[in-house]
C-alpha cells in the first residue's frame, strides 16, 4: 500500500519539551504509523516515546510472522518489556511510561492496537468513527455510569490514565483489525489527548472531510493554533491506497 500521510507535532506552551512523539514507516507493500505521549527524558535517553515508536518499527520489520494484527500485538507487548526495563534498571528515577497507538496497513487491512489516552478516528464516507476506548480513570467513570460524556469532557483530572506502556512488566494491549473495501472512502486519524483536549469530535470530524490529506493538515493547525495549546500535540492522518 501507499498510503497519503500528513504529521504534525508540537510542544504545547506550558510544556519545556517536546514529549509527543511521531513515526512513520514502509515496508515494501506495508505501512505503520505510530504515535506515542510520553515522559521521562535523564541520564542522555531518549523521550520514552520516541523510544518506544522505534522499538516497535524495529520489531516489526524484523519479524517473520506473517499475520500483521499478531506481529503488532506482538511487537507491542515486547516494546512493553524493553522500557519497563530501562525504568527498572535506571539509576536515576528515569520515568519510561507512555501512551501508544499503533496503525498498520496491510494488503487492504488495517490493524490497529493502543495503549493509554491517544486515540485513532477512521472517517469512513464522511462518517467519523473513533475505533479505540480511552485507558483513562474518566473513561472508566463514564462507562460505570458515573458521569455522562458531556460532563467528562469538563471533569478535572482528565489527563490521568489507567494504563501506559513501561509503567509494569507486562501490559494489556487493546487491538482489533478491519478489512479495507476499495470503493469505499477511509481516512484515518491518529492523535494525542493533547489534539482531543482542545477539538471536540465534531471539529474533528470537519477537518478530516476536506478533499484532501494536506487540506485536513493544514485545517487542523490552523484550528489548533486558533485555541490555547496547552498539552503537547501530535497527529498523523493517512488515507490508505
């Protein structure tokens, strides 16, 4: 497949760094996108983040399993181990935790896995449809009935998540895969909570029904630059050919 990709990342204004982190990459008929919010950066390491998108393309792409949705899901859950490590043998409280979200376009499939808070959206015929569920503690208050969508989107504490990459030895990775049909319109959207703290799925989903991926980009920023950018912010948008 050769997809059509834009990205975009960008330090939010109470923030020193940069923690988002942004990757792409083709491997012959494939492609994977990645998108990871992390912390911890000491002793000369990298952004977890960055480390972890690395990790995982690296694993990817030496793989011989040829099942895409197990490579990931694979791949995914030894990146896991290798930054639990790193935090595990640092000597100075390295902090090597970070959400992940994972896109991976296979021969008209695309599979997909996520951990923590970043999201993936698909725009299917102009219909926008968020395809992963938040591993926050405000997620877990809406679906136990505790608070309605509306109220959590104003809730304090929004940015606290129930499960990251690195935080423990082994972690649950949510991944699912859906069959790409050629008549059909999809666009896919990749993002921190960076972007969906500030852009309803409303706005979202008008950025992502211009006529073309630059178009959406560009759309995107300008809109994000027109709010108060807080939170670092990160996004990939990609339409699979």
């Amino acid at each position: 497949m050769q997809p059509i990709v834009k990205t975009f990342s960008i330090k939010g204004n109470e923030r020193k760094t940069n923690s988002d982190y942004v990757e792409i990459k083709s491997l012959l008929k494939d492609w994977i996108g990645v998108v990871c919010d992390g912390v911890g950066e000491a002793n000369g390491l990298e952004n977890s983040g960055k480390l972890c998108a690395q990790k995982i393309l690296e694993l990817i792409e030496k793989s011989s399993e040829p099942d895409p949705l197990k490579k990931m899901k694979w791949a995914i859950e030894t990146t896991n181990q290798y930054l639990y490590k790193i935090q595990e043998n640092s000597l100075d409280n390295y902090q090597s935790a970070t959400t992940l979200v994972v896109l991976y376009l296979s021969n008209y499939t695309a599979c997909w896995g996520h951990v923590g808070d970043s999201r993936i959206y698909k725009l299917k015929n102009g219909r926008l449809n968020l395809l992963t569920k938040d591993h926050s503690v405000i997620q877990e208050l809406v679906d136990g009935g505790f608070l309605t969508l509306r109220e959590a989107a104003f809730h304090i504490g929004t940015n606290i998540i129930g499960r990251a990459m690195g935080e423990k030895p082994n972690v649950i990775v949510d991944v699912s895969k859906i069959n790409l049909q050629p008549f059909d319109k999809n666009r896919f959207f990749l993002c921190t909570d960076g972007v969906t703290s500030i852009l309803s799925d409303a706005e979202i989903e008008n950025c992502l029904q211009k006529d073309t991926v630059k178009e959406c980009s560009e759309n995107f920023i300008l809109l994000m630059n027109s709010k108060n950018i807080t939170d670092d912010s990160s996004f990939i948008v990609v339409d699979p050919t």
